[in-house]
C-alpha cells in the first residue's frame, strides 16, 4: 500500500498543489482514504495531515473508511425524486438489505446519495463507481444488484445499450443519452475542428481576437453573464510570466446538463475555445475543471486531447507558429457545488478545499497559482470559437438587443421532451413549454436558473429568455400542479444549499440551516405566519455573504412566497401565533427521563 | 514615501495612507468597525462578514478592503447594524455558549459585541448542536462549542518549525477546526498561550492555568469593546 502511495505521488512529482489528484488516485487504487493513508501522503508531501484533512473532508466523495466494492450514489436531485427517486431507493434498500448511508455486511456493495448528478433529463439515476445508470426502473435495479452480487464487472453490469453519439465511444461506453431536442446555429452547427485556430494564425493578431469578441458582445454563459471580451482583455493586460485558461465544467448547478452533452459531442469545439483564449490572452496552460460526476468521461477527454496534440493543435509551434505554444490538462474536482465558483474552483485546482477567495483581486489579476487566469464556461469557449470563424456581424444577427446569439438550455421536469435545446435569446417561457411538450393549464411552475434562480408562475410566462429580462445560466425545470411545491421543490433547494455551503461565511452557514429547519416546520404542518414573514425578512442577511451561493441561497424560499404565497399560507392555516406548534413534550425531556429511568 | 488618500465615512472626511486596510484606516480617523475574523498583523479572510460596510453603495467587507481615494463608506446605516447583530446572534445560536462558565467571560470578542449590540434573545431559534470538548493535547483544551470558525488560529499561528497547527475539517454545518497531533506535540509555553490569545472567544485554552485576571477586572468589564478607538 505505501508503495502505491509513493507510486502515485511520484506521478505528481511530489507537487503539493495536485493534492486533488493525489487523493482521487489513491481512493481509486485503495478504495478509501483512512488515518494511516493521510498520515503516508504527509509523510511523502511534508505537509500536515489535519491540512491534508482539510481537503479530504471537503468533498463529499472523499470517504475515510470502505464504501463497499461498489458504491452508488443516488441522485437526490428535484426532478430525480420526481421520476420515482424513492421507489428506486427503496427497492435497492430492500434488494440490499441496508439502508442509504449504509453498506453490506460483507462490504461488496454501498448506497449513498448524492445531489444532482447532472442527469434531470434521465432521471432516476445514479452513478456505480463513478457510471452513471440513468432512467432506472424497479426491474433495471433488481438486475443491477444481481449482477453484483455476482460480482460481475462494472462493464458487464452496464450491459451494452450505450447511449447515442460519442457516449458508445470506446473509452466512454456510457449508458447517458444526449436527448438533442433542437440544434441551433452556434454550438450545434457544422464544425470542423482547427479552423479557428488555423484562420488566427493566419489572419488575426490577439488583440484582433478580443476586439472580435468585444463587438460580438458574447457574453459569459456560466450564469453571471460578464462580457468574455473584456475578461480576456484585462487578463492580457494583466501583469505576469505566466497565465492560465480554466475551462469551467463544474455544471453543479441541479437542473443543469448542457455542458454534459457539448463534452461528449464537442469536445474539440471546447479546446478550440480554450486555445484561442490562450492566444488571445498569451497563457500557454489550460486546464478543464470537470466535475467528479463526470469523470467517466476523462479518459475520452484525455483522447481527445491526445489527438489534438497529434493534430498540431496542442502543444509547441501550434500551427506552426512559432511561440504559439498551448497545452491543456484536466483536473477532476470530487464532489463540492461551491467549486463551480470561479475562485473556489482554483482553489482546488490547488489541491485546497473550495473555499471562494475574497475579491479583489479577481483571478484575471491573480488566480491560479496565483498568476493572472481567465474562467469560462464550456459553451462561452465555443461560442467564442463560432465567433472567430463566422465574425461578430453574423453572431449580433441573432438574438435580442442584449442578448445575442443562442443559448443552449437544459430542460427538465414534468414535459415530454426533457433534454438540450439550443434557441435563439428571446423565446418566451410559454414558447418553451411547447417545444418541450408541456400543457402550459398543467405547469405549476417553472424554475429558471436552478436553485439560485428565479421560481416563476403562470402570470410570468410570458417573459423572455434574455438577460434584459428572464437571466438565466440555462436551466428550466417544469414544475407540474401535481406536485408540492414548497415539500417536493422548496425543501429539496434548501437542502442542497445548506449540504454545499463551504462554511466560512457565518450567515451562509447558519441561515441555510435555519431556512431547511423553517420550510421543513412549515411542510409538516407546524408552522406559523411569522414564520413566513422572518424567512422573507432574513433573507436581507444573506447578501453580504462572500459568493454567489450565499447571496442566492435563500432564493428558493423567497421566489416562492413571492409568487406562491397562498400556498405557504395554507401550510400554516390555524397555527397560533403565540404558541409554538414545533413543541413537542416527550422529546424535550426525553433526556431527562433517560436520565431518571423513566420511559 | 507613502501617499495619503482622502476618502469618507459616514459623510466624515478622513484621512489615511493609501492602501491600508479599511479597518485600520477607519481606526486611525477614530471610528471603530467592529470585527471578529480579523486579527491584527495576519492576512484578512472575510469570513464572519460582521464588518461589512457599503463602499461606494455596494456591500464589502473593511477587512479585505484596501482605501483610496475619495471612496465613500457608509458603516453605521440601520441596515448594516441590524446584519451585525444577526451575525452575532447567528454565532451565538450556532455553538453552545455559556458565558458565566467560561475562562474568556470579559475577555471573548464574541460577548463583547453582544453587549455593545445590547442583545437580548436572539430572533433565531437555537440550534443546541452536540459538539466535543478536546483534552488529549498536554497544552491546549479545544472546545468546539464555543468555536466561532473564524479561522484566526488556522492563520495566525504556525509551529517553531513554521508548519500549520490548525487547519479546518468538513464544510458548511459541520465545519470545525482540527488540531494536527503531530505538529503541535512540542509547542512551547509561549506558542500555546498565542493559540489562546488569538483566538477571540473561549474555543482554544490553555491547561492549568485559569483566572489569572478575576472576572471583573478583564479586559470589557468596564469599556464596550470599540470604545478605545471612538475616544481618542
Ligand atoms: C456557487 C456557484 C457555482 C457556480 N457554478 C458554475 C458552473 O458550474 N459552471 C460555470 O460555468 N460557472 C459557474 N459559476 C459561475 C462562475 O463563478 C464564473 O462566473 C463562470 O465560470 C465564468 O464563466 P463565464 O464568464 O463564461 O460565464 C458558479 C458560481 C457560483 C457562485
Ligand atoms: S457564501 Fe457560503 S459558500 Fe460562499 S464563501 Fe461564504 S460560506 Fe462559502
Ligand atoms: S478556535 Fe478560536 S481562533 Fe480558531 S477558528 Fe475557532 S474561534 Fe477562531
Ligand atoms: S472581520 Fe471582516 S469579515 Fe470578519
């Protein structure tokens, strides 16, 4: 065993900032991560253990101790529960004999659950030693554990029914599909890969780049929407030997899975991106930030890139320019939504836990290393590729007067064609429930932008997808009259929000709890009208938290009672104000009867 | 030579070299910020958010915030002052605090605040968390219920042999802070009284020694805590 340690940290050359990688690597040769492992790796890296701690127990797969031979995690995401999440739970509960949280006996098998995976459009599904097994059924489940109590390989327990596109790719062999609903002019449209790069070489300067960029007005598609032009602009101003390009493929936010689909169709559309953002910007290092429920794609990806390099596009004298030199490396995150922020997500690049930085400096002044380094979602990278070949003209073609081009969405929920559509900015919410086949007299509510978004009624409908109007990130769940809102929607939000903030901010850390407890009082019936009132107040609190989950972790809660209001009211109907229905009796003196020995 | 900026605080004209952290900027014109994350002399971290201030109309925190020129701060609206108080009424429904108890009453940040802010009951309900008390370490008592997270010892204090003692453990609800059984085994007498000096309440103690000074007679039994810096 400390030999596969050495082994591995050997392959970092011994470099403290790949921690990460060291650790993943380890969990995947040893199985888990326990005292006398942590204790070797500080040895080797001459670092303490409690900071090698700090980074294992950030991330939520790390595990200290054995999570069975097989381990799954259960995706615990809204629209997961939606499709049947807890029949499916059930069943493998019983078909395992243990609970979630738990594993064998004989150690072979685990079940755990997760948040949002990154599936919505295929849901129930769950990731098996980082597989993932989308729309799973009572009988696909029942199989799955025969199979591996047979201990039948991961290969085999998959079947051979892999998904469309490059998901049956060799190296990939995954059972997700793409559910492509509509392809657009911009990232679904004809590609050939290195004509980009070979059109800036020969045609235009790096500043040439970023002026194209800046009259296109394109726009950041992580959610923020800071102009991309600018960005590159102000990180090629900026002072430094050396700079980096991240390619932002974190997706964490539940509901959202575009950028799972451009990977595994695009993926060269991406680096291209990537490159040309080096160009522009002089860095000569890239690195995608993949999220660990997508690593069963990483060794597709490092193919791709291989083959890149093959092809001149990666590496020294890129196009035979010389001095145009550019490489690329991926580095795997292990399960934290707070690293899709920026400056969270370089910190674990780091080998640190993901805990955002106080701004300023930004990373375009100090990031990676803590050298000037540029941040960008996978689909700005190949929007900004499109932009290069076809100019800035043809793209402002498109789209509204703030917002041009398309946008790829990710559509899930209660429809009948949940998957990706990549539309021109300006259709209204009403426009995309048609396409996606839901019956706008049937739809409660939909979501736009995920838990940190905005949860709109019918009366909003109407309004557009633009960010002059409805911003969004690109995710819309659809959200039926059948459900419960505040129980099935609301509490599932807060929940997530509480298990995925870093903790250092205190009204982040301790309002998320409160708002769970709070919406869970209201759910059960015990709630009152001030109740209501204190959520909306408090929510004043979170806006000086330092990032972007802080600031929008109450959102959920609050969108609601803004547009749902009747509902809550509902909830807590008849609950008296002065005396406090979350009382209760047995359970605050149950210590005290212990203690006396009464029952 | 260093060049002096002009910039204002709550409409008051101040004065201050250009760069320094607004904290220690505001202290020199005489108005206090309150603080409890950050520590004179160790880099800032933003993290208890209790010094947020509005700079140019939009919230930021003075720790991490360095003045320029003609900045305009606003510190004490309504509406920051009621974020503090929730701040500190959040940490104190947080953890387990019970002050008559502890070996920091009259010295802890934490209860200072409470009694400048002249706090009552909390508007939050308390959350009663089971946490531990460490004791193994020969030097140093840990007691997580009165940890408020702020990371100052994690920054502030390294080993003789300049390696980290403290680090954070776990995220979000379950954050802590961890003491490295390696790293701290031969700190001497000097270095475990820093660990409790930096730390603002009662979370980090040192053995064998208590009530040196009688409560009553410690350091904000007489004089709320920012008093020294409105004075002058
Ligand atoms: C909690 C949180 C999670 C985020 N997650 C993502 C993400 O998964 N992908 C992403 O591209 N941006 C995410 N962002 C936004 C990034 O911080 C950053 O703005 C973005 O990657 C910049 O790229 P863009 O300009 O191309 O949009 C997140 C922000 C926050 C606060
Ligand atoms: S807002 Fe929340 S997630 Fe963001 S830095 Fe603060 S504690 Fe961490
Ligand atoms: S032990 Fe003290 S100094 Fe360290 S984080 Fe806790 S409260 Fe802050
Ligand atoms: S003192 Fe500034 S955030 Fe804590």
């Amino acid at each position: 065993m400390g030999n596969t340690i050495n082994a591995i940290i050997k392959k970092y050359n011994g470099d403290e900032t790949r921690l990460m990688d060291i650790l993943l690597d380890v969990q995947t040769e040893l199985g888990f991560i326990n005292d006398w492992t942590v204790e070797q790796i500080s040895k080797s890296l001459d670092i303490p253990q409690v900071e090698i701690l700090q980074t294992l127990s950030f991330y939520h797969f790390f595990h200290r101790e054995p999570r069975g031979k097989y381990t799954i995690y259960l995706n615990d995401s809204v629209v997961s529960n939606f499709y049947g999440k807890e029949e499916i739970k059930k069943v493998f509960e019983e078909e395992l004999g243990i609970k979630t949280g738990q594993v064998t006996p004989d150690g072979l098998i685990g079940l755990f659950e997760t948040a949002c995976i990154g599936m919505s459009d295929q849901e129930p599904a769950a990731l098996i030693n980082e597989h993932p097994f989308p729309s799973l059924t009572p009988d696909k489940v029942k199989n799955i554990v025969k199979l591996m109590k047979e201990k039948k390989s991961i290969e085999d327990i998959k079947g051979n029914k892999y998904g469309e596109g490059n998901n049956s790719h060799y190296l990939m062999r995954s059972l997700v599909n793409n559910n492509i609903r509509e392809k657009g002019a911009v990232i679904f449209s004809d590609y050939t890969p290195g004509e980009a790069v070979k059109k800036i070489v020969k045609e235009l300067s790096s500043t040439d780049v970023i002026e194209e960029l800046k009259k296109s007005y394109l726009r950041g598609r992580g959610g923020a929407g800071f102009p991309t032009g600018l960005k590159w602009e102000i990180a090629r101003k900026a002072k430094g030997d050396i700079k980096y390009i991240f390619c932002n493929a974190d997706e964490g936010e539940p509901g959202t899975f575009k950028d799972r689909v451009i990977l595994t169709e695009l993926p060269k559309l991406v680096f291209e991106g990537m490159i040309i953002a080096g160009y522009a910007v002089g860095a000569k290092y890239g690195i995608l930030y993949l999220r660990n429920e997508y690593r069963y794609m990483k060794n597709y990806l490092e193919h791709v890139l291989q083959e890149m390099r093959e092809e001149g596009l990666l590496g020294s004298f890129i196009n035979g320019k010389k001095g145009f030199d550019f490489d690329i490396r991926i580095q795997c995150g292990a399960g934290a939504y707070v690293c899709g922020e920026e400056s969270a997500l370089i910190e674990s690049a780091e080998g640190k836990r993901g805990e955002p930085r106080d701004r300023p400096p930004f990373p375009v002044e100090s990031g990676y290393l803590n050298k000037p380094t540029v941040v960008n979602n996978v689909e700005t990278f190949c929007t900004a590729v499109k932009i290069i070949l076809n100019g800035a003209e043809w793209y402002n073609k498109m789209g509204t007067k703030e917002s041009k081009g398309t946008k790829v969405l990710s559509i899930s929920g209660d429809c009948e064609r949940p998957g990706i559509y990549e539309l021109e900015w300006g259709f209204s919410v009403n426009d995309i429930l048609k396409k996606a086949g839901a019956k706008t007299q049937d739809v409660l509510a939909v979501q736009v932008g995920g838990p940190s978004g905005n949860c709109i009624s019918e009366k909003e409908f109407n309004r557009i997808l633009a960010y002059e109007d409805l911003s969004t990130g690109g995710s819309l769940i659809i959200i039926s009259k059948k459900r419960d809102l505040i129980k099935d929607v609301v509490l599932n939000f807060q929940h997530f929000f509480k298990e995925e903030s870093c903790g250092s901010c205190v009204p982040c850390r301790t309002l998320t709890v409160i708002y769970e407890k709070i919406i869970k009082k209201i759910v059960d019936g015990k709630g009152t009208k001030s109740d209501i009132d204190n959520l909306l107040s408090w929510a004043a609190f979170m806006k000086n938290n330092r990032c972007g989950l802080g600031q929008t972790a109450a959102n959920p809660t609050i969108s609601t009672i803004k547009n749902f209001r009747q509902l809550y009211e509902e909830k807590v109907k008849g609950n008296i104000e002065l005396f406090n229905p979350d009382f209760d009796e047995n359970s605050a003196i149950k210590d005290y009867m212990e203690v006396v020995n009464k029952k | 030579m260093s060049i002096f900026v002009k910039f204002t605080i709550d409409g008051q004209i101040c004065l201050a070299e250009e760069g320094k952290q607004l904290i220690e900027a505001a202290k020199e014109n005489n108005i206090y910020i309150p603080t409890l994350c950050n520590f004179s002399g160790i880099p800032p971290k933003g993290s208890c958010r209790i010094c947020t201030v509005l700079i140019n109309g939009k919230p930021a925190t003075a720790c991490t915030t360095k003045v320029s020129e003609n900045m305009d701060i606003k510190t004490s609206t309504e509406e920051l002052e009621n974020f503090r108080k929730a701040v500190i009424e959040l940490l104190f429904i947080e953890g387990n605090h019970f002050c008559p108890s502890c070996e920091k009453s009259g010295n802890c940040e934490l209860q200072a605040l409470a009694y400048r802010y002249k706090i009552m009951a909390p508007q939050f309900p308390y959350l009663f968390p089971k946490r531990s008390i460490e004791a193994w370490h020969p030097k140093l008592i840990k007691d997580h219920n009165r940890c408020i997270l702020c990371k100052r010892c994690i920054r502030g204090i390294k080993n003789e042999q300049g390696k980290s003692i403290f680090a954070y453990g776990k995220r979000g609800e379950n954050l802590e802070i961890n003491i490295d059984k390696e790293t701290s085994k031969n700190i001497s007498d000097e270095l475990a009284q820093k660990c409790m000096d930096i730390c603002p309440v009662g979370a980090i103690l040192v053995k064998e020694k208590g009530f040196t000074v009688p409560i009553g007679k410690r350091k904000y039994d007489y004089n709320p805590i920012g008093s020294d810096i409105e004075k002058k």
